[in-house]
C-alpha cells in the first residue's frame, strides 16, 4: 500500500528555511544561553555541595519540608498515603514522578501525589534553592487550575514507578552536573516495554477468545470470500512523523546511543495499545533537528519508517496519541546504560464534543518530566511563559522543543485493508502486507484447517510459530520485505489477483529466508542500540540474501557443510494458540 507523500517538498522547504530563519536570528541567543545554563550548572553544584553538607550535620527530618493537604485522598495501592485535607505533612523525598514520600502526625509513611500539596510556610519556600521554588510555583499553579490526581488505573504503573524510582538517582546525577536539561526523565515506555510482553506488538498480534473461551473474538471466517472477516474499529488512521525540531542536546559526558518517538494509544490514565517505535536520523549540522523516513537506496528499514497506522476500539471520550521522544544513551565514565526521556506530548483524538479531531499538520510542544506530571518544562531556559515584548515571546515560542506530525484520512481501500488488522494495534505501513498474510495464514490454519474447534493441539506452522518474533527484530523482518519484494516482481498480474496462490508463494518465500536466518548460528542476538551488533547482523543478513538470489533458494546453504545451524526443539516450530491466550490472561 502507498502513502503519498504530495506536501512533502512544500513542507520539507517550509522546514528548511524556518531552521535556517532560527539558526540566523538564534545564534548569538543560543550561546548566551549555553553560558548563562554553564553558570546556572555551576551554581547548582555548589548548592548541592552546600546541601550535601547541611545533610551530614543534621538529622534527615530536619531538612525535610512540611505541607499543608488542599484536599482528601484515598490511597489507590499499596504504598500511598491517605490523608484529609488540612492535615499537615511532612516531605521526606521529593520525586520526579509527581508522588512525594511523606509522614503524616501519627508517623505513617507513604507516597502522596504533589497536585494535593501546599508549603506550610510560603516564604521559606520561595527562599529555598531554585529547583525547589520552581517546584512549588508548579504545584501552586496546579493547584488554582485544578485539585485533582492523575488516577492510576493500570497495574503497570506501579511497576514503572518503581522501576523509575531505582534509575533517579542515576538522572539526578547527569542533571546536577549538567550533562542532561532538567526536564529529561528515566523513559517511561520503555520501562513499558521492559516489564513484560503485554505492551509488544506481538501480543497484540495473537487473537482474542469470547468471554465463552469457544470462539475468536477479532479472528472469524468469511465464507463468501473464504478468507478471515474484516472488522472495522472505531478508530483507524494512519499518520505521518515529519521532524522534531529544537530538542535539547545532552552534555559531553555521555554518549548518544538512538534518538527515537515511542508512540501508543492513551487515554490519560494508562497505555491501551502497543509501543511502537521509530528511530530518527539527524545531521550534524542540525543537531536538535530529528527527521523520519531518509532517503535511502534499496527498502527504508521500517525502524526508520516515519508512516504508521493505529486501530483502536476503544470508546474513551479521551482517546489519543501519547509520544514520547527517548534516546538511548551510554555514560562515558561508567559504561552504564539506559533510556532517557527528551519529552512528550500526547495528541487527543477527539474534540469536547466527540467528534475526531481533522486530518491535518499537527504542531506539537513537548511537555517535560513523564506523562503522570503536570506543569514541567523541558528545558526551564527556554519558558513558555517568558515575559517581555510580543516579539521576545514569538521568538522564545519558535525555540521550543516540537513535534511535528500529520493524520491523514483514509480512503475506502486503506480503511479495507487495515479492517483485516487486529482491532487494536500501532505498526509500520511498511510491514502492513506482511501482518495481513500472517493474519489470513492465522485464519486458515484456526477456522479453515482445523478438523475440529475443539481441538486444543498444538499447530505445526513455523511461520505461526515464529513471525511474532520478527516484530521484536526489524531487520529481520527488512529481510523478509526484500525477498517478498524481489519475489513479487517477478509474478504475473492474474497471479497477484490470486489471493491463495500469494500465500502459498509468501510461505515459500518466508521458509527460504526467515527460517534459516532465525537459526543461524552466525547471526549474533538482537540487542536495541548497540552499533557493532547491528553492523554485524546486517552483514549476516546481507550475506545471506546475496547468497540466496545467486543460488535461487536456501536450500543449497541449508545442506552446504559450511553452514552452521543452533539445534532447535520442535515445540520451537509448532503454534500453540491455547499457550498464547493463556499469556494474554496473565
């Protein structure tokens, strides 16, 4: 499937020339703030060599804070604090996700959400150090908009916020010493994707039973056409990532790994689809400028793919898009590892009213800190709220950092091919065709096949059995692209119409190049951001590919002496959909 791309030279040089307008009038501002941020850092040292002091000749309770509570709260999980309002507490950690640990008169300590909070005495807080004022004058302004907690619903955020809570430390470090702004957090979706598989794309990939455990819910036979149901959802779109401009460059103290966009389905309390990712290129020229889809010669890698589409059915009034901008990065002193946040912003589908929001340009300013917090910038040199003339607030606006991203509408045969896609579910149009044949392959072996719905066994189907995983190695799943590609230029047009004959050509294809590449011994483990493990996966996979276009096949390297293979389980080989339901469930 095609995505036309007819604005993208008038955007592109709109782009360009408003990036060099900014380079031209910004310059001289940009190295005056790089020396007034180099003070401000310096300063910050010596006030936390002055705090560490105070720290270590006084009890830890007399440095902590007391607030006053705006409001009642209930205690959501295990770990929270209940208190009442005008109850008096007492701060004994601050935390950048938004929930402070806290003690209450009777000695009962717990996490409590900084949107219920006051200070006790207002004039000690404006004269304390400068990161604490700001978080006071964030809470206050919270607290005049709104007394009201983000809730969270899921049981995963407990999870994150605990995993997030082991790396502050580490953040607070590269921030005291500058390497880092001020409003980059510990990544929160890939704290996401790191604590199980329920937020991949290949767990959204499986089908779903009724509530009877006798049926598929999203995964049912068309007679008529002897292929599966298509099943609108309530939401499906596609959307393009066109550039992220002014983003903050970290210090020299660590080294920039992958600049990339998660993005998934949100409703403001948790995350209802998968995380999909999208890595960005960017020149040196331009460094706080990130750019998506690069020409490229041969297939662009659908890890650079900036076109993606998203299903949905969900029917929450506050239904969007949350982005989250990451980098993955490596300390220079340490070697340690790990994923920061640059900012987010999060996109709602749907206007006061109910009714979608249009198909057009989407300007959107990052917001600091993680999604569960309010009021934080991502970089604090640059405001949004500057004060000043008209002019000085234009041009402070047009230094923000931004996310720049189209929804386009989608015509009767784009809705018609995305309707065969699991109702939920964020990817690549890249892979899109590939995802339908694994999709129509599912519906042939659960709903055709099967001499018995009652039948639990397992499937031998190596393609069942392993395509899921390809979603989890992008350039494996380049591979496939490209042989399916090559393949497909070669059948005949009554051959394309068939809808039986390409599935029967796409197994061929896939068990020529999937399979052996899987269970190559020469092919090292994919790991996310590593150069040398890249490189040298792409070399295996290049090698390969060559190999099989000269020998027309794989089946020569497969009995070649030369060619090494890992042993494999046959359970490795078989689809026990039983076996992924019960995962589901987990």
């Amino acid at each position: 499937m095609s995505i036309s791309r007819e604005n993208i030279t008038e955007i592109g040089a709109l782009t360009e020339r408003e990036e060099d307008d900014d380079s031209a009038e910004g310059n001289e501002e940009e190295d005056n703030d790089d020396e007034e941020e180099s003070k401000e850092s310096g300063g910050e040292e010596e006030e936390t060599q002055e705090e560490e002091k105070q720290e270590n000749e006084s009890h830890q309770q007399a440095t902590s804070k007391e607030y006053t509570a705006v409001g009642n709260f209930t205690a959501q999980q295990a770990g929270d604090l209940t208190f009442k309002k005008g109850e008096m507490l007492l701060i004994i950690e601050k935390k950048p996700d938004g929930w402070w640990m806290a003690k209450n008169a009777k000695g009962n300590k717990g996490l409590v959400p900084i949107t219920y909070l006051e200070p006790y005495h207002k004039e000690e807080g404006q004269e304390s150090s400068e990161e604490g004022s700001e978080e006071d004058v964030d809470v206050g302004d919270e607290i005049a908009e709104e007394l009201e907690v983000t809730r969270r619903t899921g049981s995963h955020w407990s999870a994150v916020r605990k995993a997030l809570s082991e790396q502050i430390n580490t953040v607070d470090a590269l921030t005291t010493m500058g390497a880092i702004p001020t409003g980059f957090r510990p990544s929160t979706l890939f704290q996401l994707l790191e604590e199980g598989n329920q937020f991949r794309a290949s767990y959204f990939l499986q089908p779903e039973l009724t509530p009877s455990q006798l049926a598929f819910r999203d995964l049912m036979w068309d007679a008529k056409t002897g292929t599966i149901r298509a099943r609108p959802s309530h939401v499906s779109l596609i959307l393009t990532l066109w550039n992220c401009k002014m983003i903050p460059l970290p210090g020299m103290s660590i080294q920039v790994l992958s600049r990339h966009v998660r993005l998934c389905l949100f409703d403001g309390n948790k995350v209802l689809s998968n995380i999909h990712t999208v890595r960005a290129t960017w020149q040196p020229k331009k460094p706080r400028t990130w750019t998506f889809s690069p020409q490229v010669t041969g297939i662009l890698p659908c890890l650079l793919d900036g076109d993606c589409f998203l299903r949905s059915n969900s029917l929450s009034p506050d239904l969007g898009i949350l982005f989250e901008l990451g980098i993955s990065y490596i300390r220079n002193s340490t070697g340690e590892r790990g994923e920061l946040s640059c900012g987010w912003v999060f996109l709602k589908l749907f206007d006061a009213s109910g009714i979608p929001i249009p198909a057009k340009t989407y300007e959107l300013f990052l917001n600091g800190g993680t999604p569960y917090e309010k009021g934080v910038e991502v970089d604090h040199s640059v405001s949004r709220r500057a004060h000043g003339s008209v002019f000085h607030q234009m041009m402070m606006m047009r230094r923000q950092p931004q996310l720049l991203v189209k929804l386009r509408s989608l015509h009767r045969r784009s809705r018609n091919i995305l309707s065969l896609l699991p109702e939920i579910f964020i990817g690549s149009m890249c892979c899109i065709h590939l995802l339908i044949f694994y999709r129509q392959i599912l519906g042939d072996v659960l709903l055709k096949g099967r001499m018995s719905m009652q039948s639990a066994d397992f499937i031998s189907n190596p393609v069942l059995a392993t395509f899921p995983t390809l979603l989890e190695q992008p350039d494996v799943m380049d591979a496939l692209r490209s042989s399916w590609a090559e393949k497909e230029n070669t059948l005949k047009r009554s051959e394309k119409r068939d809808g039986e004959f390409l599935k029967a050509v796409f197994l061929l294809v896939y068990h020529d190049c999937v399979v052996p590449l899987l269970h190559s011994t020469l092919l090292p483990p994919f790991r996310w951001a590593e150069e040398e493990t890249e490189s040298a996966r792409w070399k295996v996979i290049a090698d390969f590919l060559k190999q099989n276009q000269e020998n027309k096949g794989a089946l020569q390297a497969l009995l070649s002496p030369d060619g090494v293979h890992s042993p494999f389980d046959i359970s490795e080989l078989t689809y026990d959909f039983l076996g992924e339901i019960r995962k589901k469930a987990v």
